[in-house]
C-alpha cells in the first residue's frame, strides 16, 4: 500500500481503521445524516491493530454517494465522523481512520492511502 496522499478530498472505496483501544471494534457505514445504518461489516478490529475493509462487499453502498463512518464496540456505545465522504467502488484510494481513547471515544480521519 502506497502512503500517497492527494491535496484534494478523494472518493474512497476502501476504510483502513486503526483500533487504539482495548476492545475489538467494527466499522458501520451509516447515511449522510449520520442516522441510519446501510452496513455493519462482520470484520472485528483488534485492539492495538488495523484492517482495511473494502466497501465494495458493502451492500446497499454505492458509488457517488456519500457516508459517515462509525465505530461500535461489544460493549457500549458507537462514535461516528463528524464529516461524510464521498465513495468510488472503482478507485483504489483508502481513508484511514484512528478509533481512539482520549476525552472520551472518538473516530479520527487520517489522511488517504492507495492499495497499488
């Protein structure tokens, strides 16, 4: 995976997350609004660890549209990204996002990668 990153905001089709906490964590893809689920992937992140999550498995995700990303856990409650992106079920760009543990859960978005 290349760690180039565009200037400007790219459509994704790929989700890197990266679990800094304790518990395992799965990724939701949720509508524009940030208030309905269109996906719950199956993929569990350990914590400590990262896995990119092709949103092209994804039903009810197309291309062209746009996304908030959230992150739930076994046990509690789920945080979503304060902004949607935009997704490509054509493109090879990822958007890596941290779930991290400071003031609370929050979701981070990182920076872009592309899978080669």
């Amino acid at each position: 995976m290349s760690h180039e990153i565009p200037p400007e905001r790219q459509p994704i089709r790929y989700v890197k997350l990266r679990n800094e906490r304790t518990l395992p964590a799965h990724l939701l893809v949720m509508d524009a609004a940030g208030s309905e689920k269109v996906w719950e992937c199956k993929v569990s992140v350990k914590r400590k660890t990262d896995a990119v999550i092709d949103l092209s498995r994804g039903s009810g995700i197309r291309s062209g549209s746009s996304y908030r990303f959230s992150v739930s856990r076994l046990i509690g409650s789920s945080v979503i990204t304060e902004q949607e992106y935009m997704v490509d079920l054509e493109s090879n760009v990822v958007g890596v996002f941290t779930f991290k543990n400071t003031r609370g859960s929050q979701i981070t978005f990182d920076g872009y990668e592309r899978i080669e």
